[in-house]
C-alpha cells in the first residue's frame, strides 16, 4: 500500500518553508495553484516518509 504525506506533516514542511517553493522561493499566496509537499529522495528509491526528507513546491 502506497503511503501518503499526512496533514500535520503537510503543515509542517509548509510553516518550515514559510508557504514558499523551496525552489523558485514564490509565495503560496500569489499563485493561483496549491504548493505541494514533494520527496527529496522518491519514493521509488526508498525514500522514507520524514519530516527532514521532505521539500515545498509549486506545481501549477
């Protein structure tokens, strides 16, 4: 079974990034599209579920 990103953990990678893609630094607030939590390390190469592996992006 595919694990998904929680809320709370959803929340925390989005406060750690201060609501800006980890990227291009664009606020959440001026895009008319939802930033997404992303894996640093994919899940097809065993990346694991944590906080510290865990990225913002903006993904129109």
């Amino acid at each position: 079974m595919a694990e998904t990103i929680s809320g709370a953990l959803r929340q925390l990678v989005f406060e750690r990034a201060a609501g800006r893609c980890e990227y291009c630094l664009l606020s959440q607030a001026v895009t008319a599209y939802k930033h997404e939590p992303d894996h640093i390390i994919p899940k097809q190469h065993d990346g694991p579920l944590i906080f510290d592996l865990k990225e913002l992006l903006f993904s129109p």
